[in-house]
C-alpha cells in the first residue's frame, strides 16, 4: 500500500512537470512572438520612412527642375527686352519636346496704346483680356522666386501657369513665364517612380492639388477628398519636420501610414505627401507570425506526446487509489447510516414516551378540574379530544413547523385556561413572521410550558406568567420563577433531554437554559 502510493505521488509530480513545461512553453513561443512582430514591424516601418524620403526627394528635385526653367526664360528675356523674345520662347520649347516633362514657354505682349495683346497661347487671357469665361485660381506664393502662379482649365485640362512680367515705356507689358498641364505632370512623376507599395502627391498650402495618381483629383481641394486634417500640415511642430499618422487611402481605399512634409522651393510653397500601403507591411508580419505558430505546435506536440506516456503508466495508479477510496468511503457510508439508524431508534422511544406523558397530565388536570368546577372540566374534555388530533399521528423526524407547533401551544394554553383561570397568565410575541416557516421539535413548547406549570406555585396572589417569543432564529420561552420547594424535577429532565437529543441528530446547538432574577428562560433554536 506504501509502494503504491509512493508510485502515485511520484506519477502526479509528473503530471505537475509536465503541464509545467507546457505553460512554460507557451509563454516562451508567445514573447518569442511578440518580439518576431515588433522587431518586424520596426523594419518594415523603417522601410516606409526610407521610400518617403527618397519619394519625398525626387519631387523635390523635379520641382527645382521646373524652376531651373523659368530662371533662365527669366534671364533672357530681362536681358534682351523685346528684341528677342518670341526666338527665346521658340528655342526653349523645342528644347522641351526632347525631355519626359513638358512645361512650355509662352509669352503675352499687351500695347497700352491700342489695348491688344499679342501671345502665343490662350492661357494668357486670364492676364490680359480679363474674360469672363477665363476662370482660374490663383495660388499663393511669398516665396524668393517671385514669380506667380495660378491655375486654370482649358478644354477638360488643368495647367499649372507661372508667370512674370516686364513694364516697359508707355505702360506697355510683356507677360512672360511657362505652362505645365498637370496631365502631364501626372505621367512623369508616374513613370519616373513606379514604387508598387506607396504613391505621392502634392498639393499648395491652400490645399489644391497639384499632381496625384488619380487623374480626377487633379486641381481639387485635397480636404475634400482626403481625409488629411489642417493638424497634419503643422510640421513644424514636429522634431522630425514632418508628421505621421494612419488613414484610409482615398485612392485604393486601404489604410496607409500617411507622411505630410512642406515642400518649399524659390517659387513653390506647398505639401508633399506619401501614403505607404501597411497591408504589406502587415502581411510580412502575418507570415512570420504563422511560421512561428507552426514551431509551436511542433513543440507542443512533442511535449504533449511525452505526457500522454507518463500519464498512461500513472493511470493504473490512480484506478487503484479510486477503488481503495471509494471502498473507504461505502464504509463510512454504511457506518454513518448505522449511527443515524440508532439514532432514530432512540428518537422513537423518546417519542412513545411522550404520548403517555401528555395523556397522564392532561388526565390528572381534568381530575383535579372536575372536582372545582363540573362545567370547566367538560370545557377542558372537549379542548383536550381537540387537541389530542395532534398527538394521533406524530411527525417522523419529529420536527415539524413553528406555526403548527404554535397553533397547537395557543389551543393547549385555553385547556389549561379553563382549569387555572386567573393563576396563570399566557401572551405570544412573533418578531418576525418569516420565523413561522422554520422547524422545531415536536412538542417542545408543550413542554416546556408543562414543565412551568408542574414545578412553579401559580396561585392568584402570585400567578404564573408565560411569554413565548418568535425571534429570527430562535424561540424563548420564559415565564416567573416561583419554584415549589417539594416538588420533584425527574419529569423536567426527561424532557430537556428529549429536546437535546433530537437536536444533536440535526446538528444544532442544544436547548439553553438558564435562570435571570425572577424569570426562568428557556431557548430554543430554530432548525431550516
């Protein structure tokens, strides 16, 4: 028996190291997967930083580019006058037709004298003639470069127009600058970057786009149809200079990580953005994730296949522990029923003892009535076949209900009325009516209330009061202590030894009595 259950100790230290290495295991593969997708995150963030910086770069340099353009067009055209502008403005766009973008040189020559102009494109009306079919939005620029720019729609084409101007004699003026239809525009920074996993677009400090992968935001507010807030152009609260966030591409209508960086250049004073696709950066995080999840289960399937083997030569261990048991507690069973039967069997003398005991006084009262007053004593025949119903068929247990038990102690108290009268005075208190649905013993308040009237003087000068209180979980019941000085107790024991019995077969505290100044108290406690 040792041996064996040696063998079961030893087999449950297994079980224990055994979903010990599992928990441990676990943990170990889950933090070893956290820090897989957190360091793989932070590359694939750094990523994103790197292609919105070299993305970032390149429009910088095309719109430096443009710039380096209208510089020179600047630079001869102040230098010559009107001598030969029309030849400069020839030369420099068929220099253009060779090169990816296509801004063009235009001018515009206004004679104050006749009030006409003569230009080489319909772009400079807006400038010139003051139509009310040109419309254009002029774009904001406080920048070195001094040239100014705005924007206007020919035949469904937007055009990025940038413009000077020269004041000559007699209030003549010569407009001079380029044009960049942002068509065009579009195509080039289409092709010179084609980075599948993020795209730009630029738009002016007023928010107007300029250039955008999508052809039909072209020359739109880009708080329109972005959902970029006028919070995420304040760079220059940043340290970095730029500012970062998550939102929803209005163009492929994923969520991207949104980088908004000033772009300023000597005529140019704007916003460059670049959304970085984070699908990707979550589905390289996904796949590491999933090769991590098959390493654990690998481990996890060998350590639970070591387990199952311990857990089988543990098995008949337990099965004899469980038969040794369970034959252990049939014989505490079958023990216990023996004591509960005895216990009844002692319950059930106790309770054939009663009935007789309760007839016997009643009979010696309506004796002892019948020779003081005839008509009480048939009053008290009458009650006494009343409430001897209660006594015919005894509860088995022996306890029943404290409002039966209190109905019949109400019915006994008017038989004793009718022999004592006036030397015996009788109330009931119930504090708590909830009390009534509780249990008691069978007839313990009669006697109890028996007992007072047997070894207590109850005359008229010093009648004998009894007050039965219904507390919340307990019953008392006292009444004056005017013992008789020859009077016998064997009686009271029988019946205090009756009550303490059936309450140690319902494990309850037993009856308490006691005696206080002039009163003897009795408590019962109440059984569920």
């Amino acid at each position: 028996m040792n041996t064996n259950f040696k063998q079961i100790l030893a087999q449950k230290s297994i079980y224990i190291a055994a979903l010990s290495a599992c928990f441990i295991a676990v943990v170990a593969f889950a933090v070893l997967s956290f820090l897989i997708t957190r360091d793989s995150r932070k590359n694939n963030e750094g990523f994103a930083k790197k292609t919105f910086f070299q993305k970032y770069e390149t429009l910088e340099k095309e719109f430096r580019n443009i710039e380096e353009y209208q510089y020179l067009l600047r630079a001869l055209i102040q230098k010559d006058g009107l001598k030969n502008y029309k030849e400069y403005s020839s030369v420099l766009n068929n220099m253009n037709t060779k090169g990816s973008l296509l801004p063009y040189s235009w001018y515009s020559y206004y004679d104050a004298a006749s009030g006409k102009s003569v230009s080489n494109t319909t772009l400079s009306d807006v400038l010139t003639k003051k139509s009310a079919d040109a419309r254009y939005t002029r774009i904001e620029n406080n920048r070195s470069g001094h040239f100014r720019d705005f924007l206007t729609t020919r035949k469904d084409t937007t055009y990025w127009v940038s413009y000077d101007s020269l004041v000559l004699p007699r209030k003549n003026v010569l407009y001079y600058g380029s044009a960049v239809s942002l068509n065009d525009l579009h195509e080039y920074f289409s092709n010179i970057d084609k980075t599948l996993n993020n795209y730009a677009y630029v738009f002016t400090k007023e928010g107007i786009c300029i250039s955008h992968p999508e052809k039909k935001y072209l020359g739109k507010n880009i708080f329109d149809f972005t959902d970029i807030q006028p919070k995420d152009t304040l760079c220059s609260t940043t340290k970095s200079g730029y500012t970062e966030g998550i939102g929803v591409s209005e163009y492929l209508n994923l969520e991207v990580t949104r980088f908004v960086k000033p772009l300023k250049t000597d005529n140019f004073d704007g916003y460059a953005v670049v959304n970085h696709v984070n699908f990707l950066i979550d589905e390289s995080v996904s796949n590491t994730k999933m090769y991590t999840v098959y390493i654990f289960l690998a481990a996890l399937f060998l350590i639970v296949a070591v387990f199952i083997l311990f857990h089988r030569a543990a098995n008949m261990a337990y099965k004899e522990k469980e038969k040794i048991q369970s034959e252990k507690n049939l014989l505490l069973v079958e023990n216990e029923k023996m004591h509960r039967v005895e216990a009844l069997h002692q319950l059930q003398q106790l309770k054939n003892n009663i009935n007789p005991h309760f007839l016997f006084n009643s009979l010696n009262s309506l004796y002892m009535l019948i020779g003081i007053n005839r008509d009480n004593a048939q009053r008290f025949t009458m009650n006494l076949s009343k409430i001897y119903r209660y006594l015919i068929v005894p509860p088995q247990e022996n306890i029943v209900p404290v409002a039966q038990e209190i109905k019949f102690i109400q019915q006994y108290m008017e038989l004793l009325k009718s022999r004592f009268d006036e030397e015996l005075t009788f109330d009931l208190i119930v504090h708590n009516p909830k009390s009534l649905e509780k249990r008691i013993p069978y007839l313990s308040l009669q006697m109890l209330v028996e007992n007072a009237i047997k070894h207590n003087i109850a005359t008229i000068d010093h009648p004998l009061d009894i007050l039965i209180t219904v507390e919340d979980e307990e019953i008392t019941v006292k009444n004056t202590w005017q013992p008789k000085t020859d009077e016998d107790v064997q009686g009271a024991k029988f019946g205090i030894d009756y009550l303490n019995q059936v309450y140690d077969f319902f494990k309850k505290n037993s009856v308490n009595i006691s005696v206080d100044g002039e009163y003897f108290i009795c408590i019962l406690p109440l059984l569920e």
